[in-house]
C-alpha cells in the first residue's frame, strides 16, 4: 500500500463505524471482559483493550475504538485520542511483518539510515508503507533502548541486532519468502496480530517464548556494575579528550572565578549570617 492509494480524510464527517460480525463481536467481547476485570476502573483497560482489536484487524480501525468506546464506557473521541497518541497503534491495514528500523541518533550514525535507505529501495516502499503483497511494512522507530547493539531493527517488536543493509536485505526477503528467521534474542517471531494479542495481555503458549531471554547487553550492564561497585578496580574516571586521567578531585571554582553571578552559589542565612533568611516583614511593621 503506497501514500496514494490511501484512505485521504477531506475533514467531512464520516458515518458510523460498520460493526463486527456477531461471531467476532462475541469472541471480542469475552476478551474484552476478560481484561477489563484485571483493573479496578474499567477505563485502565483501554490501552490493552486497543491491542486487543488491533489483534482482530491488524490495525485500530474505526469499529475497534466503537468497540472499546462502548465496553469502557468512553467516548470514540477519547478512546481516538489515545489511538492516535501512541505509535504501536496503527490506524489503518498494514503487513504482516512490521520492520522498524531505528534511525534514532546512535542507530542512525552506526548505520540505520543506511539500512532504511537501503529497505526503502529494496522494497519499493516508504515510511509507514506495505509491501503491495501485503507481507512487510517499513518504518522509521524511535530508540528502542538497545542502543548496545546498534544499528537495531525490530520485527513485530522483536530484536534484531547489530544489523547492517545486507542483513536487514536478507531479513526482509526471508519474511516475505515465508522462511523462518530467528530474532537475535528474545521470543520467536510470530505475526504483528499475534503479538498484539501477546500484548493486549494473554498468554503466549508458544513453547519456550516465555523463557526466552532478552536481557540487556555489557555495554548496558557496565553502568549497573560501576552503581554496584563491581569491577571497580578496572574503572577510571578519564577526562575530556587529550587529558589525563585525573587522581585528584575536580577543582571548585570560587564565586569570583564564576562568568556569571548566575553560576555562583547563593548566599544563605548560613554563609551570610548579617542576613538570615526569615519571614519577609509587612509594609508598615
Ligand atoms: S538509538 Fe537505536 S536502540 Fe537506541
């Protein structure tokens, strides 16, 4: 699906969302019951329960957020202004296979604009787009918080890591032969549907996904192990580039080394005793 075969909003009212078949609405609607028993006010539910439609459909669609309106007791302008709030809701028909090439800062420079390009022309398709065959939809994500293993790209959020343009290449194609691929770490890959119900809070009775790990790399865990004091004697506080490591604490600069009086401590009651800080006294007292 390409920007020009697009549903194009001309901002004129829309009719009322088409509902689900009777067979679909029963099975949502036992979900739905399902989760909204888990919160103590029904409208917590909202955020799992658009996950749940998105599930159904692959996308929130107009009869999802109707449906979530109306079991949560909301209004479709609330429950649309949360859809369209947070990005893991797609609001409108998408792939299988959602391909998320992280092109935040670090990512980017380590080679995910390389990759995004590279996908982009490899799949004749642009950000937020689908392949017309319907299998892999393309778009930029922000820090996934694996910055360790950059340049990442995530598939229906699962890891892939360390990638460059020719494995990302290899990737895309594998998803759309129908091969099987493996994330670098973490659960088996399964369908964008699958795992927005995973997400919407039900289990995942793969065999061996639950177990699966995908704990954070050394250079993430280096910081924890300096907080904890391990592996102290290895680690250096180094200086700004061409410095040496500095043995003695920083210098303290004095008020009048200060370049504004902004940056210089301010007197208190304790460091200027003439003026104690107290009550400020009323005009006339
Ligand atoms: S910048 Fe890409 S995971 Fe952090």
């Amino acid at each position: 699906m390409t920007a020009a075969n697009r549903e194009v909003s001309l901002g004129m009212p829309q009719l009322p969302a088409p509902a689900y078949p009777a067979e679909v609405r029963a099975r949502l609607e036992a979900d739905a019951k399902e989760v909204i028993a888990r919160y103590p006010g029904s409208r917590s539910a909202l955020l799992p329960l658009l996950h749940l439609v998105q599930s159904e459909e692959g996308y929130v669609s107009r009869t999802g957020m109707a449906f979530c309106a109306e079991l949560l007791g909301l209004t479709t302008a609330e429950v649309t202004a949360v859809a369209t709030f947070y990005t893991m809701y797609r609001r409108r028909p998408s792939g299988d296979y959602q391909v998320g090439v992280c092109t935040n800062t670090l990512c980017a420079v380590m080679g995910g604009d390389a990759i995004f390009d590279r996908l982009k022309e490899h799949l004749g398709v642009g950000n937020d787009e689908t392949t017309a065959d319907g299998k892999v939809t393309l778009e930029h994500i922000e820090c996934n918080a694996a910055c360790d293993f950059a340049p990442v790209v995530m598939v229906n959020w699962e890891f892939f890591d360390n990638q460059t343009p020719e494995s990302a290449t290899r990737l895309v194609d594998d998803l759309i032969a129908g091969r099987t691929v493996e994330p670098t770490r973490g659960a088996p890959l399964c369908t964008y549907k699958e795992t927005a119900r995973i997400l919407a809070g039900f289990p995942d009775t793969r065999p061996g996904a639950v177990e699966a790990s995908g704990g954070a790399g050394p250079a993430s865990l280096a910081g924890l192990k300096l907080a904890k004091g391990e592996g102290a004697s290895q680690a250096r506080v180094v200086g700004p580039r061409g410095e040496a490591p500095r043995d003695t604490p920083p210098h303290e600069p004095s008020p009048s080394e200060h370049l504004s009086s902004h940056d210089a401590p301010q007197h208190t009651s304790a460091s200027d005793p003439e003026h104690p800080a107290g009550p400020a006294a009323e005009e006339g007292e």
